[in-house]
C-alpha cells in the first residue's frame, strides 16, 4: 500500500481519498468508489489489490478492525469543494424530479458516445448558471442535451429561454413531450448549426471527448453565441490520459478562447470509469480572435469525432469507390456530397446543400451519404424540389411518414430513389405540400402565406394576423424555424395541424 501511494506522488490524494471512503465502515461498489472519488477504474482496482477486504455481493470495504492500522494514510481534507453544494438542499424537489426524467430517457446511444450524467450533477449545473450569470431573460443554447440539462435549467430557472440542438430525434422528442418549454431543433453538428439557434448568452455543451469531438461542438456553441457570450463545457480525461487533455486543450487553445474557470471534477457519469466517470466543467470566454478562428475550423471539419461506431475517429470515412455509386444509369444534373474527381457534374458539399438553397433548378440529383450521417436523410430529400434524387449509402434508414406528401420512393441495394409527386388537388395537402417544398424557409411563414393563399382562392380574406393566430394554436412550436431544422416528431405531426388550419378557414373565417 505505501508502495503505491509513494509512487503516485503528489497525485496519491485521490487514493488516500478512496482509502479514507473504503475504511469509514460503508460497503462500496466499484462504480460507485470511481464516480465519488473521480478516479479511473484502473487505479482504483490497483488500490483495491493492495487492501484486505471484506465482500458482500459486489459490495466491499476494509473490515473496521484493520482500519486503524490506514489512518496516517488517509486524506484529512475533503476533495476540492464543490462551488454549489450548498444549494442543492434547497432543490430537493427539483432533484426529485430530475431523478425521475433521467430514469425515464431513451437509451444512451453508444455510437453517438452518450454517457449519461447524474441528476445531481444536471442541478448543479443549472445552479452554477444561475449563481454565476443572470438568468432572467437570458437566452440559453445546449449543444446537444443527452444529459438533459435543458430540463433542469427550466425547472429552476422557469424564466430562461432555453434551445437544445441535438441529432438524436429520440431525446428531442423526450424533451419536448415534458413541456416545460424547451425549443428544440434538429441538427447534425458536423453539417450546420441551425439558423434559429444562433443570438444565444450563453452556450452548455457535454461533446464526444476526443479532440475533433470538443472542437466542433465547442465552436458550434461559440457559432450560437452573442459577441460577449460564455460556453461552458464539460470535459474530462482521467489522471492516466494527460496527453489526451492536451490536445483537447489544444483544440481549444486553436479557437483562441480565454478560460474564465475550470471547476475540477464538477460533472460524474453512469458510466465512463476509465476516466473516473467525471469530467471538469471549463467557462470559456471568446476574444476577438474566436470567430476567425471559428470559421477557419470548421472550414476543415471531417465527420469522424467519436470514439466508437462507423464516424469513430479511426474509421475515418474514405467515401464509397467509382463502381460502386450507382449512377451510371441516372445521369445527375448535380452531385451532393464527395464524388470521384473524374466526374464532371457540378457538385456541392452536403453541409451546403442543408444551409441554403442551391443556386440552379437541377431535375436530377445523386448524393453520397458517408456511413454514421444517415440521420441527415430526411433532411437531403427536403432540402431540393428535384425531380428525382438518388441517394447512395449503406443501410439507409426508413423515410419519415410525412415525406410521403412530396415523394415516392424505392430502395435497392445502397440506393434510395426518391421520384417527386404532382401537386395535389386537396387544398390541406397543397398547403402541406408547399410548407415541405420550402424546406429552407421558415416554417411558419410559408404555412402563414399558403393559408393566405387557399383562403384567396375559396373567396375568404385571411389577414396574417389572422393566419398567424391560426397556426399558434395548431403547432405553437413553429415559430422561427425551418423544416430542416424541425424534429421528426414535429414533422410528423404537421398533417394533422394543417388540416385543423385549413378546417378553420371554412368554419372560423367563412
């Protein structure tokens, strides 16, 4: 034991730590030990191989009779103190609530690196915010929110105007169903962030822990933020992975962001324990030289930042060989994605295809869809009113129901191939029909000009007011974003609200 201790040096505090927890009578588990202590699994298991223990089940600890001989070894001052422990008594109920909200969510996703964080450390979060910053009024952009911190900062800051931009449709959907105000909007970070999720105070992001992962999602929340906004990101490597925070903090360094603070060991996981399921939570402030910064990053940005699945860092996509795109008998007008350099069409990046729209009128389409960007699928389809787009890429998923109003389609072996419909006769399906054939424009505004238009043509005035009021109360989520940007489930549910528009026409507005 004092052999291990010795050699951890100045570093031995956090066994000393676990040493301390293990003799104090209480049985411990081994996550539970890593996540108190913020220790990796490897040292604790090496700290627990020198220790005579007493097991019950999975549990242990150091019988008390053999405690006394440790105690010029045990660590005398509490870890480094936590900056909101002391409010946390105050917020039972929401912590209650929290518990039960975390219990409840989709499943972390492993390809997306998803480790959920304790309802504990999601409070403390919204706590910090609220301790350091003025929340009232203030607008708040979470950079993905699979811990859904989104949630705890409404329950206990009703008054901030929170944003989550995430590319899982299963958490945005969680989110949305609890009501509590929270906009959500769909994004793959590696492609855009979204145009409604931009003019933001502030910034909270819990990205992939590798370098790339951490230099997106950060500079995407620098993307969301006003001139003298704040990000706060949790990060964390684990004592064993120096090397690894240094070139994290790197890619930090790179986007020429000040760190206002770093509070050690602020964040704990289910899960993680190679880095003792805890991370740091950094402020970071940008400077007049972020932005530039910024833009030249993302400029450069490749699709593999995670650690596991087909966009892990070490399985960098190469892009699908010549024989096998499929286009030899579809002669595209235009190419989305990465092509072969020997075809000659004109050709557009996928990140630009969803940002705005193409300048040309291209009958013909073909888009490469690298593996692990095969949620962007819906979005491509809405993003042209081609006439027929393929789409080549493995294991393409499912079209939404709703994509059905503009397209048929047929799949073959790695081929999607989307024809477009006729108009319709049917006036809510034209309404429809025009909010999806508009796919860069906001929402709201085009359902707002298509009701005006369908009231024209059955001799009714609509006014925009009116027409406005109309669809607030049929979808009042639809305010300022675009169909790219919308949730599937919001998507999904749009037939339903057009119709109860269109009905309304008739029977409020004769």
């Amino acid at each position: 034991m004092e052999r291990l201790l010795r050699e951890a040096g100045a570093d031995s505090r956090r066994l000393r730590h676990a040493l301390t927890l293990l003799c104090d009578g209480q049985w411990w588990r081994l996550a539970g030990l890593v996540r108190e202590t913020a220790t990796s699994r490897r040292t604790i298991e090496a700290l627990l191989r020198e220790l005579p223990l007493e097991r019950s089940g999975d549990a242990f600890r150091v019988p008390l009779a053999r405690t006394p001989a440790y105690q010029d070894l045990f660590a005398v001052a509490p870890p480094p103190e936590d900056p909101v422990a002391h409010l946390l008594p105050h917020y039972s109920d929401a912590l209650d609530r929290l518990s039960a909200l975390i219990a409840g969510a989709p499943r972390a996703r492993h390809v997306l690196d998803h480790v959920a964080a304790t309802p504990e450390t999601v409070l403390r979060r919204a706590l910090l915010l609220g301790a350091r910053f003025w929340l009232p009024g203030a607008r708040l952009l979470c950079v993905g929110d699979h811990d859904l911190t989104s949630l705890a900062v409404k329950l206990v800051h009703p008054e901030t105007e929170v944003t989550v931009a995430d590319i899982d449709e299963r958490i945005l959907a969680y989110i949305d169903d609890q009501e509590l105000g929270v906009r959500t909007r769909w994004a793959d970070l590696r492609l855009g962030l979204p145009a409604s999720a931009r003019g933001h105070d502030l910034a909270l992001t819990d990205p992939p822990y590798t370098p790339e992962g951490v230099g997106l999602f950060v500079a995407r929340a620098v993307e969301g933020l006003k001139d003298d906004g704040r990000v706060l990101l949790a990060y964390g490597a684990g004592e064993r992975m120096p090397m690894l925070a240094f070139k994290v903090q790197q890619a930090l360094a790179d986007l020429n962001l000040a760190y206002e603070a770093i509070y050690p060991d602020f964040n704990r996981y289910f899960g993680a324990e190679a880095i003792g399921s805890a991370a740091d939570l950094y402020i970071l402030r940008p400077t007049s030289k972020t932005r530039p910064a910024v833009t030249s990053r993302l400029s450069r940005q490749a699709t593999a930042i995670y650690t596991q699945g087909p966009q892990a860092i070490e399985n960098a996509h190469k892009g699908i060989s010549a024989p096998e795109r499929g286009i030899s008998d579809f002669e595209p007008d235009l190419l989305v994605g990465e092509w072969p350099k020997e075809l000659t069409q004109p050709r557009v990046k996928v990140s630009t295809w969803l940002a705005k729209p193409y300048a040309a009128a291209p009958g013909r389409v073909a888009v490469a869809l690298p593996p692990g960007l095969e949620a962007a699928l819906p979005r491509l389809l809405l993003a042209t009113r081609a006439s027929h787009v393929r789409v080549l890429g493995a294991d393409l998923p499912p079209l939404p129901g709703v994509l059905s109003a503009v397209y048929t389609t047929s799949a073959g072996e790695d081929t999607l191939d989307a024809v477009r419909l006729p108009q319709p006769g049917d006036t809510a399906a034209r309404v429809l029909r025009r909010i999806l054939d508009n796919g860069h424009a906001k929402l709201a505004n085009t359902w707002r000009e298509a009701l005006i238009a369908a009231a024209r043509e059955q001799g009714t005035t609509l006014t925009k007011n009116d027409a406005r009021a109309l669809i607030r109360e049929a979808a009042p989520w639809s305010e300022e974003l675009t169909p790219l940007e919308a949730p599937l489930h919001r998507l999904s549910s749009l037939p339903e609200a057009v119709a109860t528009t269109v009905t309304s026409l008739t029977t409020t507005f004769p």
